[in-house]
C-alpha cells in the first residue's frame, strides 16, 4: 500500500506542475506572439491533481492528513500558483 501511496502522491504533484509549467510558458509566449500560443488547460486538471495527491496521503497517513493535503494542493494550485506564474512570465517577457 505504500508504494501505491507514493505512486499516487507523485502522479497528483507531478500533473499539477506540468499544468503549471505549460501555463507559465502559454503565457510567455502569449506576450510575444499571442496566436502561437498553445491552448489553456483546463483548471479541472488541477482539480484531478490534488485527489490523487490526496488519495495517495489517505494510503500513506490516513483521513485526517489526506484531507488537509487536498485542501492545501486545491489552495496553492488554483489560487497562488496561477498568479505567481502570471507575474512571473510577464517579468521574464520584460527582460
């Protein structure tokens, strides 16, 4: 069981920065030529992300922890992430 836990924790992190990443470098590319830019993925991916993220924290630790995970993983990927990235990618398309 706690290999699958493990599984499963790196597969919602993993997801949830990829999206991160392709988001970061949509919104570079955007600034400099907006219709190269690839489509947005769907903030739903997150979404996914954090269960499995979740779920492999119930595998690892239990109810308690794999809840306060989900509600951590939801806050940081749908909140606080998309704006540092915005902020980011627009500073490096600056300089």
């Amino acid at each position: 069981m706690t290999i699958f836990g493990i599984a499963l924790v790196l597969a919602g992190v993993g997801i949830s920065i990829l999206t991160l990443l392709h988001d970061w470098r949509r919104i570079r590319v955007s600034l400099e030529a907006p219709q190269a830019a690839p489509s947005r993925l769907p903030p739903e991916i997150h979404v996914l992300a954090a269960m499995l993220d979740a779920a492999g924290w119930i595998c690892l630790r239990g109810w308690l922890v794999g809840g306060l995970v989900l509600v951590i993983h939801l806050i940081i990927s749908l909140s606080l992430a998309p704006l540092l990235i915005e902020r980011s990618a627009s500073w490096f398309a600056r300089h």
